[in-house]
C-alpha cells in the first residue's frame, strides 16, 4: 500500500501519519465521532461535543445524511441505471459506503473515492474492497483541482459514459472566495450527458440560530479547513442547468423519505445533464 507507514533512510517516520495534526480537529474525524466511529482523537472529540451542546440534532443530521446517500445510491443505480460513481470527499469509511450500496444493485458498478487527506485515503484502501465484476479507486486530490480529479478518475471511470457524482457535505468546506459553483460546472462539463450530480450540504436558513452557533464553534477549533452556511438559492446554483430529480432540492430527510421529526439544517438535491436537443 504506497501510504501505508515507513520509515525513511535514516528512519525517521515518514509517513501521512507522521504529518497529521491532532491538536486541531478535521471534518472527517468529526464526522466520524458523532456516527460513533473510533478514528478520532481528542481535539475533534472536543469539537464534536462543543457542536452537540448547542445543536444536539447535528447527530440525527450525520445519520440522516447516511441515509440520503442510501436512497440517492440505490436510485442511481436502480432507476436511473448509472454504473460509474465519482465520490468526491471520501470521508472515513463507515457502513453502506458508496460502492457496497451501487455494487448490491449492480455488481459491475464501478466506483472512484476522492480525498485530500492521506490518512482517509489510507483507511479507504484498507477496508473498501470490490466485488470482482465492478471496480473500486481511491484518488487523493483536493476537489478544487478539477483536472486531477478528472484525470485520475478517467484511470476508472468511461467518462464518455454517465457518471454520477456524489458531493456529500464537501461543498460546505469549500469557501466562496474558491468559486464551489465554478468547480461544480467544471466537473459536470467533462462529463457525458446523462450524468448526475447529487449534493447534501449544512445550510444557514433552517433551525438558523442553532446551526449558526455550532458551525462558530467548529470552525474554531478545526485548522486551515473552514464550514460555510449557504442559503437554499446559493445551493440551488449548484444544479444550474441541470434537470432536478423529484422531488427537486428539499430539506436532506425529505428527498424521496418521509423527514425525520427533527429540524435538520441541510438541503440535498440530484440533478442529471440533459442531452443535446
């Protein structure tokens, strides 16, 4: 595994590892307490339990947002026929991950994770495995160069065959001075038509005070990486062109489900490439 620990010539560690700030929190590491993981450490518990003090239903939005991810997966690869799946924000490997939902469907579905942190992608490697008809890659490049990503998932993917592209809560770490919008139309540009993108983020215009308060709270204590709340007009800019899946952009628990009871602060929508004509 090329990022798997080592030492160098004069053994000193070298590893991804060796270079990971645990002083601060990461988005993933978060993410992964509040579904319970175990790949955490002391800062991004502390950050967990400072957003769950004033916002305890961020805990039924990480689940609920597994879930859309179920429903989204199992309709692109059921309904809407899709057998190429870009995975932008890998996040730590959980259950029900991109691949293993597409794959039951259809088990030559063929999948391509995307990660800038060398430690997701290590832990990506080691626990997400392919059925033998399809095919699973881990690419680890940052979502804002939309050339790599390209590039590296053409290795995989047809991309003159529809893909669909899964930004689940990534965009909201992208800030605006970096243009989420333009990276979003770069990467359904390179695509062929019939294409889908889905997308859930954490936005500012449900249960406002409350997710304003816990947003203040994590990008205080997270390093370089920052949250932005959008409102519901700047996430639906992300499908411009695009022909929204029913039921269009929603609350994330409302999209092709019956809610979750709780006021959750995200929107999820999918859109498809329309054909020429």
């Amino acid at each position: 595994m090329a990022d798997s620990l080592h030492a160098d010539d004069a053994g000193q560690d070298t590893s991804p590892a060796a270079a990971l700030d645990t002083s601060v929190a990461h988005p993933a590491r978060v993410y992964d307490y509040w579904l319970g993981g175990k790949d955490n450490f002391a800062a991004d518990r502390e950050a967990a339990e400072q957003v769950i003090a004033v916002n305890p239903n961020v805990l039924h939005g990480v689940r609920a947002n597994r879930a859309f991810l179920g429903r989204a997966v199992r309709y692109l690869a059921g309904e809407a026929g899709i057998r190429q799946f870009l995975d932008l924000g890998t996040g730590l490997p959980t259950a029900e991950n991109t691949h293993q939902v597409a794959q039951a469907i259809a088990p030559d579905a063929r999948v391509v994770y995307v990660d800038n942190d060398p430690i997701v992608l290590t832990h990506a490697r080691a626990l997400l495995t392919s059925t033998d008809e399809g095919a699973t890659a881990y690419v680890q490049a940052d979502i804002r160069d939309t050339a790599e990503v390209l590039a590296s998932a053409a290795e995989t993917l047809d991309l003159s065959q529809p893909v669909a592209v899964m930004a689940l809560m990534i965009l909201q770490y992208v800030p605006d001075e970096d243009d989420p919008w333009g990276i979003v139309a770069r990467l359904v540009d390179a695509l062929a038509p019939g294409s889908y993108l889905t997308i859930s983020d954490t936005v500012r215009d449900i249960d406002t005070e409350r997710v304003t308060e816990g947003t203040a709270r994590l990008n205080e204590r997270m390093g370089p990486t920052r949250l932005t709340l959008r409102s519901r007009p700047e996430f639906e800019r992300f499908f411009s062109g695009l022909e929204l899946a029913e039921p269009g952009v929603v609350p994330l628990p409302e999209w092709r489900s019956v809610g979750s009871g709780y006021p959750i602060p995200c929107y999820a929508g999918m859109g498809r490439k329309p054909y020429p004509g």
